[in-house]
C-alpha cells in the first residue's frame, strides 16, 4: 500500500470515529435531560456557585419551574438561556460565553485539532533521519512521533466534541417567537420570575397587563424604584388600555410626589391620568399634593368633594376624606 493512500485511510478513519462522537454528544436529549442539563447551565443569582438545579433557593425553584415550563411548551434550549438571562443577565450562566475574554477557550479546541492534523501531515512528508537512512519500503514509524500523534488526535477529538456540542446549544432558531403568555397567573408567581417574563417578552401587546400586575406589586411593598420603569413603560405603550395608561401615570404622580417632592410634575402627571379617566383614587391623590405639596387648600378641598360626591365610598375611607374635606376648608395643614 502506498503512503499516499495510507495517509488518505487514516485521515478518513479519524474524520468518521470524530463524526460520529460529535453525532452522540449533539443527539437531542428527551424533555427531562434538557430541564436537568439547563438547570445545570444556570447558577442561582442568590447562591455561591451553586447551579439552580441544586439550589433550595425560592429564588432558583421559581427558575426551574419557568425552565420546565417552557422546555414543555417545546422552547428550544437558546430560548430558555435567553429568558432567564434576559432578566438575570448573563452572569447566571455557568458556562462562559463564547465571547469577549473567554472566545479563546471556545477557538483552543478546533485550533489544536487544526494544530494536531497540520503536525501529523508535517511529519508524514518530512519523515526522521533514521527513517530516511531505513531502506525497507514499510520501514517502521518512530515510537516518539506515535505517541506524541496519538495524544494531539485525543485532544483533538475532546475539543471538537466540546465545540460541536456548544454550538448545537447556542445555534439561532429562525422561527423561534417570544413565549406563549396564555394560562400564566401573575398572582401565582414570584417577581422575578414575571420579570423574566416580561423581559422575553417586550414585542407582545399583551405583556402590559403583567407589567402593571408586578407594577402594582411593587408600588404595595413601597418598592418604587422597581415599581417606576414598569409604569412609565406602560404609559409610554400604544398597546396599553386607557385603564392601564390612567393607573400608570396616577402612580408615577404619586411617585414623584412621595418619593421625590416633585410637586409640579406630579400634577402634570396626575392631569394626564384624569384627562383619560376620571377615578376617585387619581382624585384623591391629586387633591393631597395640592393641599400638602402645593399648599393649595381650595383646589384640594374641591376634589375631595368630588371624590365624595361619586359615590362608592363607605366606612373609614370615607370618613378619612370627610376629614380631609373639612380641614381644607378651615386652609389648616394637611395631617
């Protein structure tokens, strides 16, 4: 046999055994591996290290659950990672990017397989001085140029397994949308896992109604620094209701009161949020920033009569307002 076509049967006996490794790493998994190896993928924000597969955490129970909840709506691996990272940020990824100061550890594998193919090749048309001194036509190989071949091949082999099985994990999926909204309770999940959800979900028109679910969650809890990008992003949305667009721009009113001592744009706010929809609260709230920011007691005391005068109030909110009405009348201080 000639070395010509020996050297052709060994490189194609290394291109099938490496084929058919490459063939079993990226052969896809059923539902429950792809939940366990994406759950293996992912670190727990919360914990120190720990992937959320192995976290107690609420935290990384509510991920899981959003990880199987999607793997069994058929989402693909690249849209689940995205999700989660999208509200967590890639730093809860196990695993390094294949980006920035990490790309060369993704390129070593395939540049040592180039590496390993170019040497071997090298040596087989440059063979030693013993070697070219043999007179034998099948003279014997150098048992250092073995060894040396062999373990470069095994290396080789490794890091395109590695390379090949990453980039089946990150590859683009054309058809991919954003995720099926349909049969998710806001009131049945935590906040960080509706803002995982909003944040894959940005282009649909109806993730303004869980935007100002968890809005209103965090407005409750006195979270308005969390509570403030939901609601303006809301009143800024063609997609939004008038009810949605009058509930958000009374609460940043509100905010920008409370939580800034922003007098004017509160009114500004409050107006626009009136000129949609007349509500006893948006009322309410506007009055209060009259009487106790603006130091306009008449105007206040006018809308604490309307509030009063449109009915649907009873017990103790409404003899709070009651109160109100009277000591703005007498221009005394807001309590």
């Amino acid at each position: 046999m000639s070395d010509r076509l020996r050297n052709l049967l060994y490189l194609a006996f290394i291109a099938a055994a490496l084929l058919a490794l490459v063939t079993l790493v990226v052969s896809s998994p059923g539902s429950g591996d792809r939940v366990e190896a994406l759950g293996s993928r992912i670190r727990c924000p919360v914990c120190q290290g720990e992937a959320i597969i192995d976290s107690p955490a609420p935290m990384a129970r509510d991920m899981m659950d959003l990880v199987r909840q999607r793997v069994a709506e058929g989402a693909t691996d690249e849209q689940v990672i995205a999700e989660i990272t999208a509200s967590y940020t890639g730093a809860v990824l196990l695993d390094p990017p294949a980006s920035g100061a990490t790309l060369w550890l993704w390129l070593a594998p395939l540049l040592s397989f180039l590496a390993g193919i170019a040497v071997i090749i090298w040596w087989r048309s440059h063979p030693q001085e013993e070697d070219r001194a043999a007179s034998a036509p099948l003279r014997p190989r150098s048992r250092t140029r073995a060894v040396v071949g062999g373990l470069i091949l095994a290396v080789a082999a490794a890091g395109v397994v590695m390379a090949a099985a990453s980039a089946m994990q990150d590859r683009d999926d054309a058809g991919a949308g954003v995720a099926d909204l349909e049969g998710i309770d806001p009131s049945q999940v935590s906040n960080e896992t509706m803002e995982a959800v909003i944040a894959a979900n940005l282009a649909d028109p109806r993730i303004d109604g869980m935007r100002l679910a968890l809005a209103e969650r965090y407005f409750e809890e006195g979270d308005y620094q969390a509570a403030f990008p939901h609601y303006l992003a809301i009143a800024d949305s063609e997609n939004a209701t008038g009810t949605q667009a009058h509930t958000a721009l009374a609460r940043l009113g509100w905010m920008a009161y409370e939580g800034n001592g922003e007098v004017e744009t509160a009114l500004a706010l409050f107006d626009q949020a009136l000129s949609i929809q007349s509500t006893p609260v948006a009322l309410y709230l506007k009055g209060q920033v009259l009487w106790c920011g603006a130091d306009r007691p008449e105007e206040a005391a006018d809308l604490f009569q309307q509030v009063l005068e449109g009915g649907g109030l009873e017990g103790e909110p409404r003899a709070q307002v009651e109160e109100d009405l009277q000591m703005a009348r007498r221009g005394e201080a807001c309590g």
